[in-house]
C-alpha cells in the first residue's frame, strides 16, 4: 500500500493538493482495488511550516510536493503517461503557476492553455493523461480560475475543463470528498468566536440569496461582509443559490427625504459606469465569491410597471406633485399630502404623463398609500415611482419613469426566488414597508435578516464620500492604500484569506461594534509573516560609509536563505565588502570601542566615528570586524549594506495615516472639517540587489522595518515603490 499524506489546512492549499489526489484517484480506478491510501492529516498536530507539504510515501520512499509526487508516480505506473512525455513534463512543471488567487498574475497563465487547447481536446495527444487530470486538480482548487471559467472568458479551456468533467466522474467524487473535509477546518477555524446558529426558516425548501451592490463606486470592507455572508449562507451552511443583482442610487439626484432616503435601482444613467460594475464582478471573484447568477433590476421594468398599476389601481398608491421641501417637512411631521385622497383613476392619468416624460409627468411622482403619521416614518407614505428623463445605459430611452428602491427590491427578490434577504441592520425601519409591499401586492414572504455593518475608526464607508474625496483628488483613486475599498486595502496589502477570516469571523450578529484596524492587520500578519521573505532596505539621507577592517580583501557573495524559517522560498545573494553603508540613526547610537552586530554577517567593533561639528551628523565609520564575538551579548543590531559586490537598488517606502481625525463622525461633522490632510510620508533608501526580482504585489520584510507590498518595480532611473503593511501594533 503506498500512502499519500494530505494537509488541508487552507483552500489555498487545496489548489496544490487537489491534482495529487486526483492522479492518485484515477490509478485507484484503474485498478480493481485501491493501491493508493490518501490520508487527511489533521491540522491542529502540524507546525505552520508542515501545512503545505503533502507526502507521498512507498516503501522507504518519501516524496514530497506536488509536482515531485506526480513526477514519482508517473514513474511507478507507465500507464499515466502518455505519448509525448516532453510536452506533458512542461506542463505538470508549470502546476504551481496555477495556484495564485491575483487574477492579473492568473489570466496571461490561463490565456496560454487556452490557446494551447484551440486545436486539441487533451494537453497531449488524442487520450486522457497526467497533465490534463493534474491542471484540472489545479484549476478546481482555486477559486478565482473557477469563477473565469464560469464567465466564458476563455471558451476552448472552458471547453475542455467541461470536457474532463464529464470523462472522469470519479474526479468530481475526489474532490467532493476532500472539500468536505477541508470545509469543515476551514470553517471551524475561520469562525472560531462567531454564532452562526440564526434562525433561517424553510431552509428545507432550499436558500436563495441576493447581494445587490450598487456600482457607483468599488466595494468596500462593509459590502465585503454583506457579500461574504450571503456567499456563506447560499453555498457553505445550505447547499443554495447565490444572486448577484446590480442596483443604482437615485438619491443625489432626485429628492432627499427627510427620515427615510430611498433609492433607486439600476435606473441613473448619469451615475453608472461599466468600470465599477467590472471591478465588483472581478473583487468578488478574488474573495472566492461566486454568483450563480447574475441580474440587474432594470430586466424586470415591465413587471414593476404593472405592480405600480395593479397598487394604483387597488387604492392603495396615488399620485403627488407636491415640492420636495413641502413633501419632507410633511413626512416629518406626520402630516398627509393634499393629493393624498386622488382618485385611482386621477392618479393613473398622472402616472401616464410621467411614462411620456411631457414636463406636466415631470413633476409629478407616486408614493404608496401606507399612513402619513405613523411612528416609523418609513411608512410615511414613501415615493415608489418618479420621473428621470435621462438615458438609461441598459433600456434606453424606453423608459423615463422609475422605481424606487423600496418599491423595486421586494418585488424582484420575490420574483427571483430569493428566499432570504441578508442585508445591514440600517435598514431595520424599512423592513415593516418591504412587507407591507408584498402583502399589498399578494407576493411570496421573503425572510429578511438583518446584521451589523462592519463600521472602523477613522473610516469613511459612505460611496457619496468617497466619491467626493476621489473626485476632488484628496486620494490616488478609487484603489488607494488609504482607503477602505477592497482594491485599497489590498493595494495596502491586505491578503484575501486574512480579510475572509476576519470578517467570518464576526458572523451575522446584530451588535454594532466600532473596529480597530489593528485587528485585521494583525490576523493579515499570521497569513504574510510566514511567507514574506527578509531583504535589507536602508533610508538614504544622511547615510553614512563605514569602512570595515579584517574583513574581506575583495567583495563576495553569499547564498543566504530568504527566511530562516520557510526553506522553501529559497535563497538570496548577500554581499560582503570592507565599504559599507547604514543609517544615520544607527550611527549616532555607537559609542567608539562598542561592540555592535552587523546583522547576517556578524560582530564588529566601533573604532572610530567622525562627526560633522556642525551638524552634529556621523560622516564615517571605521568599523573593525570581531566575528569570534557573541552576538546575544550586543545591544545593537543593525542593517548594513555592501557598495561594492552588488548594484543597489533605489527605493521609496511609503506609509500611511487614517484619513480622518476623528474616530467616528457624527451628525454634525462636515467632512471638510474632519479630513487628515498629512496622510502620506515617503522615505527614499537603498535596498539590496535581490529586490530587482519582484513583481507588483508581491510582499516582502525588510529587516527592521517591517512588511511592504510592491506597488512598483524598479526600473533603470526609476526608484521601486513599496507601502508599509500594518502589523495591528501601535506606533
């Protein structure tokens, strides 16, 4: 019996772990009894550093990682491999390229099997072979291939993933087997804290939920929450559907009501843009979200007319041209409107004026006929209908008369199946008018859930706001590392599994609670620390050369490990030279005849330091190298860098502060007043010259300073650029 040992500690784990089960499950069915025992390791008695190997043992054989244990299997049993051993050997080679979850990394690698696949039906030759059960494994693990897949981006992949699919059902089997165990961890650890124990009734009947963003802006962390919850209910606690519905504000433009803003869905041509409704599609794809169907509100414009007719028409709408102040102070007050008792008849007439848009429909509206003075004044007769003239960017100018939100999401979530709606508790005073619109209309009850907005100090979550400060160039832009938008805080570095976690792990309560970004930046450290690999950075101004004695006659390198505690990444080269340089800071600390650590080299003794009087600024070091001396009896342990041996590379680190400078706003802040404008501070240095080897986004250490992200390579005459990644620990 030969044994493949399993970690299925993480999902991103799953995308190296699913193409060695499925190879060792396709050698198990060829066979007529199981030959290979794959075993399912439980997490909790690994280290963090043994969660990512898989082991294959035969005999007192051990292989381990993915493509050595598809490379040793192909060599025990002939019969995987197939015709042309060197195209399949290119392609196993390439598995692990599969498993990023950044799409712009994942795409140009998606892209080249596509187009290898446009004359075949298999990676290799005219039959099924290791290559192709092993990248379908790879593909099927990683949940932002799965979700390209699903849009049709690349048709002869697709093609040919579908293909296998229904080849091998025993694969499907596989991994169904191995989900469910990874789920079960996965969960377990994710939500560690958090009550998921709500009361969903008839989810005997099955789940269908809804998120519908409005793409007037990028998602932020708050719809983040509502995405990931609704996600988790419709395919990880009930076997569901989950529906992506686009939805568009009306509010800016048309009336603000005095308790109750309404909204309009995806009806505001003026505020839409293909951009924000990409983006969403693709952030979502990055959180391992995946709609099964996508709609937009304006799909059902027909339907919601004839609702309107059929409440107009039943007494229970009527038609108003009373002024917007007029209409909000009388809301406010709990007084009825004077058009209030027009008949159904005077009401339709009106209504048809305002579906030609002739300047009488213009200033007319139509609200439901609910109560003018009850204590909850979003029952204070709210507008359902109103008048826009403009293009619509998916009708046209079919239409010039639209639903309100309130009117609209009621009805479409009955009509699309939705059988819960999660959404934020702001919208707790709008639920008795969300029933009352399907009661009134004799819809099918949705149940509605109401959980906590996610809300963090010094943040802004209003797209309005946030709009205002991307427009007026206050930011970058909608992906800045300042904001609180997923694109933002991943440009900040934020990784996707950290950003899961957290927010699961806050689950659907109702309690609001304020946040402290430490928080999420610390449980984003678990996920980088272990992986970041360590260089040496060192802020260029005031730098001072230091000359090191009885150390090398001439440069050299080394080979160094990247991370004293991750083998796996490899190693880099380090420099050594008697011509050093370090900071000025570090400088002014020695004492001559102080014994001092070079770190990754070794002691050294301060023998001369020459100041500049004026200043009072270290201009040169004479350093003598003391390598016998015991490194935990230093005070200091500083970084240095060689000038000679290497090409330095000229960076800038960035860091950011919170852009607001209060913790939470109130009613009466005026945004102007609460804005940090110092929020930016750039440091220029020198690092080594492994940081030429980067690509944007990947993250890094560098000794001393902390985790950056790389948001620009280096290039001849271009410094790199790399913004600090917060840790959760104060300043």
């Amino acid at each position: 019996m030969i044994q493949l040992d399993l970690s299925v500690a993480t999902c991103a784990s799953q995308t190296a772990l699913l193409p060695a089960v499925l190879i060792t499950s396709s050698i198990n069915e060829a066979r007529p009894s199981p030959i290979i025992n794959i075993h399912l390791k439980d997490t909790s008695l690994l280290t963090e550093d043994e969660k990512s190997i898989i082991k294959f043992q035969a005999g007192d054989k051990t292989v381990t990682g993915t493509i050595p244990i598809i490379q040793e299997l192909c060599a025990q049993f002939p019969f995987l491999v197939g015709k042309d051993a060197k195209v399949e050997n290119e392609w196993i080679s390439r598995l692990n390229s599969f498993h990023t979850l950044d799409f712009k990394t994942l795409e140009p690698i998606l892209q080249h099997l596509d187009t290898h696949l446009l004359p075949r039906s298999f990676i290799s030759g005219y039959f099924l072979s290791t290559p192709d059960i092993a990248l379908w494994g790879a593909l099927r693990g990683n949940r932002v291939a799965i979700a390209t897949l699903k849009r049709g981006t690349f048709v002869n992949l697709t093609r040919w993933y579908k293909f296998l699919e229904e080849l091998c059902p025993w694969a499907t089997s596989a991994v169904q087997s191995l989900n469910a165990a990874s789920r079960e961890k996965k969960l377990a650890k994710s939500k560690e804290g958090a009550s998921y124990d709500i009361v969903l009734k008839n989810t005997e009947n099955g789940v269908v939920t809804r998120f519908p963003p409005e793409p007037s802006g990028y998602l932020h962390i708050g719809h983040a929450k509502a995405a990931l919850l609704n996600d988790y209910f419709a395919h990880e606690k009930y076997n569901g559907t989950l529906i992506l519905r686009f939805v568009y504000d009306m509010y800016k433009l048309i009336m603000v009501e005095a308790y109750s803003s309404f909204r309009f869905d995806d009806t505001n041509p003026s505020n839409e843009k293909q951009e924000f409704q990409d983006a969403i599609v693709e952030d979502l794809a990055l959180m391992g979200i995946r709609p099964d169907k996508v709609s937009y509100t304006s799909d059902y414009f027909d339907e919601l007319y004839e609702h309107c007719l059929q409440i107009i028409k039943a007494g229970k709408a009527y038609a108003d041209d009373t002024d917007k102040e007029t209409m909000k102070k009388q809301r406010w007050d709990g007084l009825p409107s004077q058009r209030r008792d027009l008949s159904p008849e005077e009401s339709l007439a009106h209504l048809e004026e305002m579906k030609k848009g002739t300047p009488e429909g213009l200033r007319w509206c139509i609200r439901a006929k609910i109560s003018f003075d009850d204590k909850n004044k979003a029952l204070r007769d709210p507008v359902i209908y109103r008048c826009n003239p403009a293009t619509h960017h998916r009708t046209g100018n079919t239409w010039v008369t639209y639903p309100t939100y309130d009117f609209a999401c009621p009805i479409v979530d009955s009509m699309e199946g939705v059988t819960h709606a999660l959404r934020t508790i702001e919208y707790r005073d709008r639920n008795p008018q969300y029933q009352w619109m399907l009661d009134t209309l004799n819809l099918r009850t949705v149940q509605v859930w109401d959980f906590a907005r996610m809300n963090f100090i010094r943040t802004l979550l209003s797209k309005r706001k946030l709009t205002k400060l991307v427009e007026s160039g206050v930011v970058w832009g909608w992906d800045d590392p300042r904001f609180p938008t997923i694109r933002g805080i991943r440009r900040r570095g934020m990784t996707i599994p950290a950003l899961r976690e957290f927010i699961l792990k806050q689950g659907p309560s109702k309690n609001v609670t304020l946040f402290d970004w430490g928080l999420i930046w610390a449980t984003n450290k678990k996920y980088i620390d272990p992986v970041a690999p360590r260089y040496t950075a060192i802020e260029i101004k005031d730098i001072v050369k230091a000359t090191v004695t009885g150390g090398p006659a001439a440069p050299y390198i080394e080979k160094r490990q990247k991370h004293v505690k991750n083998t796996a990444l490899g190693d880099k080269v380090v420099a050594f030279s008697s011509s050093i340089v370090l900071e000025q800071s570090d400088a002014k600390s020695f004492n001559e005849n102080e014994e001092i650590t070079l770190m990754n080299w070794g002691n050294a003794i301060v023998r001369k330091i020459s100041t500049d009087n004026s200043t009072g600024k270290v201009t040169h070091l004479e350093l003598q190298l003391h390598m016998t001396g015991d490194v935990k009896k230093t005070e200091k342990k500083v970084t240095w860098l060689s000038t000679e041996g290497q090409s330095l590379v000229p960076i800038e680190l960035f860091d950011f502060d919170y852009l607001l400078t209060k913790d939470s706003l109130s009613e009466d802040d005026t945004l102007e007043d609460v804005l940090n404008f110092n929020t930016e501070f750039r440091v220029s240095g020198l690092a080594d010259c492994n940081i030429s080897e980067f690509n944007v986004g990947d993250i890094l250490q560098f000794d001393r300073k902390g985790f950056y992200r790389v948001d620009r390579v280096p290039a001849p005459g271009v410094p790199g650029v790399f913004f600090n990644i917060p840790t959760g620990k104060q300043k």
